[in-house]
C-alpha cells in the first residue's frame, strides 16, 4: 500500500478542484461587479481531496486491483441463459396486469398523472430502445418523432377537425414516415456524425415549430382536445353539441375519468407494443438489427441489406414516439414547443442507456425510475439535470451496456444432429 | 441599400466566421486524434465565457482600467482555468472509456455537457450576465447607398484570432509537440511503440482544444457582452458545422470552414431571414454530411475492415 502516492494524488487532486471550482463556484457574478463564496469552494475541493485519496487507496487493495483490470477489455454484449430456462416474467407479468387493472380505483389523480407520465416515457424508451439499443444507431434527435405525434394531434384538431382515436394511427404513420424521410439520408453516417445529424433534425422541427408563428402558434402553442369514446366525451359540459359520458350512462361527474380513460388506453398500448417488440426481437428483423449493432461491416457481407435494416428501425422506433406524441397532448391538453427540446432526447436516451441496451425489462424499469424520482426528489429539482448527466457519466464507466443486458435463451441441438455421445466425428 | 447589407454582413461574417474556427480546432483535432467527437465543447467554452466574465470584474476591482493590460490578464486567467478544466474533463469521463464500445464516450460526452451547463447554472444563476464594453468607437465608411461599420472590438477580434490559429499553427508544425501530435494522429499504435506517451499527448491535444475555446470565448464575450449558460449549445453544433465543413481531422480545414460558416450564415440572415438563421447552419451541416462527409480539405473517410 503506497499511501504517500495516494496522498499526492489527493493534494494534485485538490489543486485541480481549486482552480477548476474556485473561479465560477466561488466568484458569482452580479452585473458587472462580484460576490465570493469562499465556503462553497472550501467543501468542493474537501470532498475532491477526499474522495480521491479513497478511491486511490481502494485500488490498490486486491480487489481494486481486479477491478481496474476490468477496464482494459470491453465484455460481450449477450448473456447467455441455460436452455431450460424459464424467465421469472411468467408470474410477474400476471402480476402487473392484475395491479393495473386495480389500480384506477384507489390511485389518487395526482399519482394517476405520474403513472400515465411514466407509461409515456416506457412507450419512448422501447422506439429509441429499437434504434439505439436493438440496431445501434445513436439518435439524439428523437424527440422530433415526440413532437410530430403531439402536433398531429394538435394542428390535425385545428386544421382537420381530428380526434382523438383518428389521430392515433394517423400521427403513427406520420411519425414513421418522417423516420424514414430522416432514415435515407444518414444511411451512409456512423456512430458519431450519426449523432450530430439526428441532433440537428431534432433541432430544425423545434425551431420550426417555434418561428412558424401562422401554422404552429409558436411559443404559445396549440390547444388539444379531449379525447372522446364513441362520441361521448369526458368534460363537465359537452362542446360542439356532444353529449358528455356522465349524462349517458348517468353516474356523478368524475373529473379523473378523462385520466382514467387515458391510462387505460395507454396500459393497452404499452402492453401491445411490448408483444410486438418482443416478438420482432426473436424475429430475423430483430436479429439483424443486432448484428448490424455489433459490426455493420460483417452484417453486410453476411447479406443483410443495410438499408431495409436502418430504414426499419428508424421507421418503427419512430411510429412508437409518434404514438407517445398523441398521448402526451391529450394528458397535458396542449402542445408547445418547450416540451421537445433536446434535453428530452437525453432524458429518453438516457433511459434507454440506463435500463440496458435492447433489454426491454430494462427500460420499463427505468422509465418509471427517471420518471418518479424527480417527483419524489422534489426538493432536489436545480440539481435535476446535474444529476442525470452524472448518472450517465457514471453508468457508461461501470456498465457500458447498461443496467440490465440482453439475455437469450441458449440453443441445444436436436439429438442426431450432433453426436453428443463424445465420439469423435 | 444591398451594397451596405452585404458587405456589413461580410464583415460580420468574418468576425463570427473566425471565432467559429477556434472552437472547430477543438473538435477537429479532438477528432484526429481520438476519433471521437467531444459533444462537451461547446459548453467548455460556456464555461471560459463566464470566466471571462469573472477575470475582467475581478481584475477592474483591483483597479487595471487600462485596456491591453485587462485584455491580457483575463486571457491568460481564461485560457489557463479553461486548459484545466479540458484536462479533467478528458480524465474523469473520456480516459477509463477509450477501450469500450462505440457509443460509450458519445453519451458520456453528453452527461459532461449537461453536467456543465447545470453547474455553471447553479453556480452562476440562470440569468444572462453581461460585461462592460471596453472598446469603443468604430470605423465608419459609406459605400453606395449604405454605410458600413466596423467597431475596434471587431478589428481586435479578428487580428486575435488570426494570431491564436497561426500561433497553433507555428506549434503543430515546427515544435516536437506538435510532431507528437501529429504522430499520434496518424498511428496510435505506432507512435507509442516509437516511445510517444500517447496517453499525454491526448491530454495535451484536449488541453489545447480548451484553450483556442477560452480565447473565443474571451473574444465572444468582449464583442456580444451577455451569455447565460446555455451558449454553449447552439455555439458548439454551429462550431462542429464548420469543423466538418472544411474537412474534420484537418486544422486548415476548421479555420477555413469557420471563415466559410460565419460569412454563409451572416449573409443568410442579412439577406434572407434572420430568425431562420439557426436552421440555416444545421441544414448545412446536414446537407454536407450527406453529400461531401469528408468536408472541403478532409481525406475521404475509410473503413479498414
């Protein structure tokens, strides 16, 4: 145990902190003139010295030993599970459905919000799951698709006289083929300039939406109807002459019934898209997106054409953010720019990092974690965004591939295939 | 009256354009040697334009009022906190990932950014600060039916620029750190083999790329007076436009795709529309990544199988 080394780094540690945190922590800014805040610099630099004299004292023990050898090589990205195995989801997965058909009648609206808020951000988690988790391709700009299925809703409301069921597939296929009018120029783009190009299409439909104050109502935003069930809609009074459901089927008005109702279809929704995913997984569809993740290079040699497999993903991914779209504007009542901008594209990308590359479990885990946490954490809301972008700095040194890998069930060949008697062949 | 626009434009143009080309030198050379685009520069020169800030409030309190030797003292302060902070940055979350996947360096990139933005936020408060002008007049001439006008900020801005990129020119090309550099570049592998500490020279090339940003941002900061800490954002992309656009991986190129940036993006808002302005750059950048991706002085990109 070399301490004396470990107490150098702490010191150069901590005149690192000092001139990294002195000045902007330290020296505030008021007009053109300052205040100091020497105490705050004071515990910064502390805590620095400290926590770097443990680390480096840790990692000198065997285990950290063990441990820093592990960030020389990269793992393997699938876990392999034995042939027989039988996923726990069969008694969870009843479970979850019996709890969420309860759940309506004893949740409170304020909880009902922050569910229907959280099943929103599963459904965007499993669309960027497909393209950055499944196929590899990191798009930042993700919250273009977000907004287009929001703004379908809302302008086709304005423009068309849309409602709520007619925008859902309409905003669906909107979404999709946007994913693919964005898919075709960056087929030929990699990791990085991948990501840039989505960031600006993400940032162009903002901008957009924002300065096309005739079409899009900028800054103000656009209203968004309720949604309706066979006519009948779900306010107090009725408007354009509908009959509102209290009336027709002649219970007390309950003001959470439109949540009620939206949570409902949403479970629905988030149940059927999970089925699909997880099908299309299993699917020679999902097992080209995942080599074409790993090396693109070999996937085209192997046959694969690259242009149907991103053209896929994109499209799909897409679709289920356009989906996501419709339900946000109808649980918020209306849309405006502020909602899509790019930090939403990190906080669903960081879902998707967070749960696991591709793991579906995964995401749905941490949708509902980056969802609760801030209301639970309320007193902590100016460290919001500090905390997520630690989270991730953090989450991509100790586990790359997220929380939660993908597992597959391995394979045993079928007798006679394979002479398993150990003979040699 | 469009002999007046333009050419005010142009010089607008030049001044931003040559500002654009000392942040691209950070992502350009970044990207040479690591291959990895680092998403946290343009808030790392958020960062200098508040230090920036705090080095002229700081220094005007202990009583300089003159201009060359406040200008030379908020550079030195800016450029050396803000090489500081390139190192630790490159440390703490780009060194322990540089043997991982593709994606990982990428979104830790991203968790930096919203680290420093959130940071410079609470710290600082989330109003727009502001500095004092402190070089007045301007140069005024009539052309046609117009006039332009040059301030001495913007004289001052230009002449620093040129002298910072033809400074790390000087280096890259005649000194044995900018061998290094440009060794390491060419062949990682290679290079430590011959001896090279690659691991410095990155940290070197990081610590450079900071520093080009702090000057922008000390030139930004004197020419504009107000930021908040969002600036870096937009900044960064138009910044990474203009690395692309001349060829990232080349640093003639980020200069040259700067000055080409600036002018494009000031006539477009001269002549055209200026609230669109934004959309313009990131509608070049995505039109060059799709038609010419190794930009106007890059090697065509090739992927060694």
């Amino acid at each position: 145990m070399d301490i004396k080394k470990s107490l150098i780094d702490s010191v150069m540690a901590g005149l690192m902190a000092l001139i990294v945190f002195g000045p902007i922590v330290g020296v505030v800014l008021d007009g053109y003139s300052f205040n100091l805040q020497p105490t705050r610099v004071a515990w910064l630099v502390l805590a620095v010295m400290v926590g770097r004299l443990l680390m480096s004292l840790f990692l000198q023990t065997p285990r950290g030993l063990i441990i820093s050898q592990s960030f020389e090589s990269s793992g393997s990205g699938v876990h392999v599970l034995p042939p027989n195995h039988k996923s726990m989801l069969r008694f969870v997965l009843p479970a979850i459905i019996v709890l969420a058909i309860l759940f309506p009648f004893v949740a409170n609206k304020y909880i009902l919000t922050v569910v229907i808020l959280g099943l929103i951000y599963v459904l965007l988690g499993l669309g960027l799951n497909i393209v950055v988790g499944l196929a590899g391709l990191l798009d930042l700009g993700y919250v273009a698709f977000y907004a287009i299925g929001a703004y379908g809703l809302a302008l086709g409301y304005q423009y068309l006289g849309l409602g709520f069921w007619s925008a859902l597939p309409l905003a669906a296929i909107a979404a999709a083929l946007a994913g693919c009018i964005l898919g075709f120029p960056v087929l030929r783009m990699h990791g990085d300039y991948l990501a840039i190009v989505t960031l600006g299409f993400g940032e162009i439909i903002r901008l957009v939406l924002n300065n096309w104050l005739s079409f899009t109502g900028g800054p103000n935003g656009v209203p968004v109807p309720s949604p309706t069930i066979f006519g009948l809609e779900f306010g107090r009074r009725a408007k354009d002459g509908g009959i509102p459901i209290h009336e027709y089927f002649g219970f007390a008005y309950n003001p959470d019934l439109k949540y009620i109702f939206i949570y409902a279809v949403l479970f629905l929704v988030v149940l059927a898209v999970l089925y699909i995913k997880h099908r299309l997984t299993r699917m020679p569809v999902g097992r080209a997106w995942e080599a074409l993740r790993e090396d693109e290079i070999a996937c085209r040699s192997m046959g694969l054409n690259h242009v149907l497999v991103k053209l896929s993903a994109f499209t799909l991914g897409a679709s289920t953010a356009g989906l996501a779209g419709v339900f946000f504007a109808s649980y918020q009542g209306f849309v405006n720019p502020t909602s899509f901008t790019f930090f939403e594209s990190a906080l669903i990308l960081a879902i998707v990092v967070l749960g696991g590359m591709g793991s579906t479990v995964g995401v749905v885990i941490a949708a509902f974690v980056l969802t609760v946490a801030p209301e639970l954490l309320r007193s902590f809301a100016e460290y919001r965004v500090l905390l997520f972008g630690v989270l991730m700095v953090l989450m991509m040194i100790w586990r790359p591939r997220g929380l939660i890998r993908i597992s597959r069930t391995g394979v045993v060949p079928r007798k006679g295939v394979l002479n398993t008697e150990g003979a040699a062949q | 009256m469009m002999d007046g626009i333009f050419l005010q434009q142009m010089v607008n143009g030049l001044t931003l354009g040559s500002v654009y080309g000392l942040i691209a030198i950070g992502y350009t050379m970044v990207y040479g040697i690591i291959g990895m685009i680092n998403f946290a520069h343009g808030d790392v020169y958020m960062i200098s334009a508040y230090l920036a800030a705090i080095g002229l409030a700081v220094l005007s309190f202990f009583g300089i009022q003159s201009f060359p030797f406040l200008i030379l003292g908020t550079l030195i302060f800016t450029i050396v906190v803000t090489g500081v902070y390139g190192f630790v940055i490159e440390r703490v979350a780009y060194k322990p990932l540089r043997n991982s996947t593709r994606l990982a360096p990428l979104i830790s990139a991203i968790g930096i950014s919203l680290i420093l933005q959130n940071y410079a936020q609470i710290a600082q408060g989330s109003r727009q600060q502001g500095v004092p002008t402190l070089l007045e007049g301007a140069w005024r001439f009539d052309v046609g039916s117009g006039f332009v006008q040059i301030t001495y900020t913007k004289i001052f801005i230009l002449v620093a620029a040129f002298v910072g990129m033809a400074a790390l020119t000087y280096i890259i090309k005649y000194t044995k750190l900018g061998r290094m550099c440009r060794a390491t570049q060419q062949d990682r592998k290679m290079a430590s083999i011959l001896g090279i500490n690659t691991d410095r020279v990155i940290s070197y090339v990081f610590i450079i790329g900071a520093a080009m940003a702090a000057l922008a941002g000390v030139l930004i900061t004197l020419n504009y007076g107000t930021f908040d800490f969002y600036a870096g954002f937009i900044i960064g992309i138009k910044a990474f436009t203009a690395a692309v656009l001349g060829g990232i991986g080349s640093l003639p190129g980020a200069m040259l795709g700067g000055l080409i940036l600036g002018v494009a993006e000031s006539q477009f808002s001269g002549l055209v529309n200026a609230d669109y302005k934004d959309v313009f750059s990131f509608g070049l950048l995505v039109v060059i990544l799709i038609f010419r991706p190794q930009g106007l002085l890059g090697r065509p990109l090739v992927a060694k199988v």
